[in-house]
C-alpha cells in the first residue's frame, strides 16, 4: 500500500484569513488521499451560493488506501446565505 505524498497544503502555514469579509469553503473525502478532488466553480441562485465540486474515480490500487483523506479548500468573498455543494458530472 503506497504512502500518501508529502503535504505542499498552503494551510500549514497557517494564513491569515479575514472571516469578517471572508470564508473558506471546503470539500473533502475520505479514507482515500489518491481521489482528483477539486471545487470548480461558485455560482448564486437566489439567495444559495452553490459549490461546484469535481470528484475524480479512483484507480485499482488507490481503493486499498485507508485512513488518508484529501480535501480542497478555497477562501471566497463572505456569503451570508445557504450554501450547497454539487457534484460537477463533467
């Protein structure tokens, strides 16, 4: 079972993020770090921003991989409304 590469998350440099104008959005998935994850876009319908989300399949060997999440996060402009998050099937 391979080991999870190293971390280059921007994260643990511990940014300063300005929450008062501010958030960060996130997606994860878990036990597999070998998934494609990313947010691909941020649209408003209403008063909902929807998250546009895109999760690659993972290979023969990466199924096995256990207990090593991955996660994409963004910081966008504040929204004080719902937030939904959708699968992007591109």
């Amino acid at each position: 079972m391979p080991s999870p590469p190293p971390s280059k998350d921007a994260l643990l440099r511990h940014p300063k993020i300005d929450f008062q104008n501010h958030m960060v959005l996130v997606v994860a998935h878990e036990p597999n770090c070998f998934i494609d994850l990313e947010i691909v876009g941020v649209k408003f319908e209403g008063k909902v921003m929807q998250v546009l989300c895109r999760y690659g399949e993972p290979g023969p060997i990466v199924q096995k991989v256990i207990r090593h999440g991955a996660y994409c996060a963004v910081v966008v402009n504040r929204f004080d409304g719902d937030v939904v998050f959708i699968r992007n099937s591109d």
